[in-house]
C-alpha cells in the first residue's frame, strides 16, 4: 500500500480499463481473491488512521464496494473492534463477489444494524465505487450526510460514493482519506476529485502489472536540473514575453520575471502599450522592446499576457515566426474568434514548432465552442478534444491541470492548490512555460515541467505569507526540468 505524494508517477485507469483489469486479474486468482485483499486492505488503513478507534462504522452499499466494506468488517472485528456494518442493498440482487463476502462476514458474525451508531471513531464509506450512476438518493444521501457533519475521519472505499472515477465529477461524498484499489482512477486527482477524495492511498492488490494501458498518468517531478560550469546564457535560450496593452503591463511583466528567474538567458518584454516605460526598475535584467524589433524565430514567446485587444496585430506574425510559443489569456481568445488565426496556429504543428496553449476553462470553451461547465464535466476529455483540434499541446488549468499532447498520454498534474486562485499566477506560469521551452524541444515536457514547479511552489509557500503573483515570480529558480542542450 502506497500513500500517494506528489513526486512520483503513477499510471492512472478509467473504469473501462479497470474493469478490464479487473477481469483479466480474477480470471489468474481464485474465486473471490480480489475482493478478500481489497477489505484486508481497507481494514489496514482503518486501523492505521484510527488505532485507537472503538467504533467503526461501515456504510455498505448495494454493489461490490459494499463487498469490500463487508470484509473488512470482519478484519476488525476479528481485531477487536466494535465494527458496526449498514447495508443498503437487497440481497437477490447483489454481485457474485459481495454475496460471498456477505455470507463470510455473517459467518464470522458481523451483523448488519438497522441504524448507524450514535458515535463512532472512523467512518468507512464502501457505500459505491466505480458503478456511481446517479446521485447519491435516500438512506445512501442520508448517511454520506451524516459522515460529512461529523469531524471524525472517513476513508472512502476506492472512491468517494458518487465522484465520476473517469472525470472527477458528479456529486461525491467527502472523505478525510480514500484507498483506491487495483488502480488509480483519474477522477481522483482532478475537477471536484481532489476535494472530495482527502488523502489518497493505493493498494493494488497484488496485481503489479495491470493488463491495459493507462488511460492517464498522475505526473511525478521532473529531474533536477544541474547546469554545466561551462555554460553562458546562450546555453539557456531567449524568452520575449508580448502583451501587456494599456493598463495591464503587469502581467507581461510578472510572466517576464517569472521567465528570467525560470533560468531563460535573456528575456525581452514587448508591452503593447505605447507609452509603457523601457525599464523595469524592479527588474532590471529585463530588455523592454518592441515585439518587430526581435527575431522571433530564435526565441520561445509568450503571448497573451494581459494584451487585451491589441495582441491580435501581434498574433499573425507571432504565430508564423515564434521558433517555440506558449499562449495564454487574450491571445487565446482572439483565436477562438477568428478563424485565420486558427489556420495559422495549426500551421505550426505541421511545420514541428512547439507550441503551448494555457487555457482556463472558459478560454478552453470559447475554443472548443462549448460553456466551462462542459470543459470541467470532462477535463481530460477536453484536453484531448483540444489537441486533436488545434495539434498543440493544452495545459487545461484548475484543480488537476491537464497537460495534453499530440502522441503523448496525459498528464494530470499533482501539485498546486488554491492559493494559486488569484490575479497574474496565470501569466507566472505562461512565463515559466516559455523558460522551459527557451532550452528544452519538447513542448509537452517543458509544459510538464513548468505546471509541476508553480504547482510546488505553492504547496511550500509560508502559511502565513501571501501568495502574490508578484512573489511566485520571484520565488521561482532553475532547479527542475531537463538539462539544456549545448
Ligand atoms: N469484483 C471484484 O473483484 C472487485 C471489486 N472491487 C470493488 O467493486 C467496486 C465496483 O463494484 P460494482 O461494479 O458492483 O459497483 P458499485 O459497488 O459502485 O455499485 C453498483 C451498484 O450500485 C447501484 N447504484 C449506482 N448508483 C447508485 C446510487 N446513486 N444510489 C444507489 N445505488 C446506486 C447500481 O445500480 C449497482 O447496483 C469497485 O469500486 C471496488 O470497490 C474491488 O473489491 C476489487 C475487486
Ligand atoms: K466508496
């Protein structure tokens, strides 16, 4: 059993391929197998969390995730503990699997109780798993409620009772911790699965090497970077940031900052404003040009970036020129409105030149044709959708940022949090993006690479220090990604 941080990768499966591994698993084990190592290992973890717990209370539901519940039931009884099972389910109508574990635990003497307890110490919620077709409804809503109010720990069976394991959507019961079985589902780790799963652990149940391909991966860090003494800021590529029209020049220069302490060797920040300054006084390393006076083909820019309406004169000779381009915000949504610019942006996959969109869900739906809510129903599959489309790579913001990719499985990152939600991280990361991509081919892991580092950083950010756009961009440094080429 792992308990899941944000270093490693993980392969992570949606129900069609768990349940093909699942399949494929039972058909090498004896009957029943599966199940009896899922409860054995949710009663581990129960008394892991909980060693001095009296009570537990398990909430079983009508199909094989209730079967888990009920074996593990019976583990902690048989280690002393008041386990108190419910079941919402009729007995004609349960699975091969969860009868059997049922008929076990009775023979082992775990009753079913009418109510739950008054009290208990853990709550386990075995109410459903992967076979969540609809909200939760009457006595499985009522109890989900009851566990919820309650301050005491409730570790989700697999799944939290209701999260979509494919999208992370639907109307989940929250857990403290959830132990996910056989495999790692994507609905955990993104849109509402991040919320509702708490702490996430993972029991494969002996099967190591699953019978499907992953469906996803849970992204692990990137290696640290070590930069070679015989280096020079040629080594590490030129980043131009263009936007910044009238009023907002502070998000090209928050994504210029970010992309200079990113480790890019020299950065330019082309304002759209006329009358912008030529000197950032707080950052002095900073070139401030005109976008026409730069040879684009030789640099990784990022556009967008607070340019509002005057980035569409850029966009046409941005788009045909940039040797590497990552696009965010205003330069997004004058792509979605006009479909030369579209051409031009599919033009540069056909001629291999790296480029990243950093959607929203909202610029994300104004490219796809569809409303955010449609984006975050199915996070990955928009991504997708995107990249099939457009033939860029997507980094598709929000909880579990999606990074999509032509011929690559994708990614879902696993760090970051909410402090992140506020104005200019965005453009930290449009610019943090364009560093990478200044040293580093590949669009889809300088994209990687980035999303993980912002994301890092706000989960080590002081707690009683504010996450200011202004600070992440400083706070960033070189120290992860791919080595650069010399
Ligand atoms: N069969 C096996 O060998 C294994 C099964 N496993 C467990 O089995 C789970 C999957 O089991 P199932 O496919 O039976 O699915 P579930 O246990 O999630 O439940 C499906 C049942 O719930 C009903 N249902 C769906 N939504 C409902 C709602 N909102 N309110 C009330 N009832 C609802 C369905 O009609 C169906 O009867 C996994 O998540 C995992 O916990 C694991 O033990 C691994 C091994
Ligand atoms: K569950």
């Amino acid at each position: 059993m792992d308990r899941i941080r944000p270093h490693r990768a993980w392969p992570l499966f949606d129900t069609a391929a768990s349940r093909a591994i699942e399949r494929a698993s039972a058909g090498h084990l004896p009957p029943h197998a599966l199940m009896q190592r899922a409860g054995l290992a949710v009663a581990r973890l129960a008394l892991a969390l909980a060693p001095h717990a009296r009570t537990i209370w398990l909430a079983c539901g009508p199909g094989n995730n209730g079967g888990d519940g009920f074996e593990a039931a019976m583990h902690l009884r048989s280690w002393g503990k008041n386990a108190i099972v419910t079941w919402s389910g009729d007995e004609g109508r349960l699975p091969q699997d969860a009868r059997a574990s049922l008929q076990r635990a009775r023979a082992a003497d775990v009753r079913v109780a009418p109510h739950p307890p008054a009290e208990w110490d853990l709550a386990v919620d075995a109410m459903l798993g992967l076979g969540a077709a609809r909200p939760l409804e009457a006595t499985l809503a009522q109890w989900a409620t009851l566990m919820a109010a309650d301050a005491r720990p409730v570790l989700a069976v697999d799944l939290p009772s209701g999260l979509d394991a494919d999208t992370g959507g639907g109307h989940p019961a929250r857990a403290s911790h959830t132990l996910a079985l056989l495999t790692l589902k994507p609905g955990l780790f993104t849109a509402g699965g991040r919320d509702a799963a708490g702490e996430i652990w993972f029991d494969d149940l002996g099967i190591a090497e699953p019978a499907a391909r992953p469906t996803a991966w849970l992204a692990g860090a990137p290696p640290e970077v070590v930069r070679l003494h015989a280096s020079h800021k040629g080594s590490y590529g030129d980043v131009a940031v263009v936007g910044g029209a009238a009023g907002m020049g502070g998000a090209a220069l928050l994504a210029a900052t970010a992309a200079l302490h990113g480790g890019a060797g020299r950065v330019f920040a082309c304002l759209l404003d006329p009358v912008a300054a030529g000197f950032d006084s707080a950052e002095p390393a900073l070139m401030l040009r005109r976008w026409d006076s730069l040879d684009l083909s030789a640099m990784a820019v990022a556009c967008g970036c607070g340019g509002g309406d005057a980035v569409r004169a850029a966009l046409p000779t941005v788009l045909a020129t940039a040797r590497a381009l990552v696009l965010d915000a205003d330069a997004l949504n004058a792509i979605a409105a006009d479909t030369q610019l579209e051409s031009l942006l599919k033009a540069r996959a056909r001629r291999a030149r790296p480029t990243v969109l950093t959607p929203h869900p909202l610029e994300a739906g104004r490219l796809l044709g569809c409303t955010a809510a449609e984006v975050q129903a199915d996070r990955l599959g928009a991504g997708r959708e995107l990249v099939q489309r457009l033939g860029c790579v997507v980094v598709l913001k929000g909880s579990g940022t999606v990074i999509a990719g032509p011929g690559r499985t994708p990614l879902l990152n696993p760090t970051g949090n909410a402090r992140l939600a506020s104005a200019g991280t965005g453009d930290v990361l449009a610019g943090l993006v364009a560093s990478h991509l200044a040293a580093m081919p590949d669009g889809f892991d300088a994209a990687a690479a980035a999303v993980y580092e912002h994301g890092r950083l706000a989960d080590h950010w002081p707690r009683r220090q504010a996450l200011t756009a202004s600070a992440l961009a400083r706070a960033v440094a070189p120290e992860r990604g791919w080595p650069a080429p010399l």
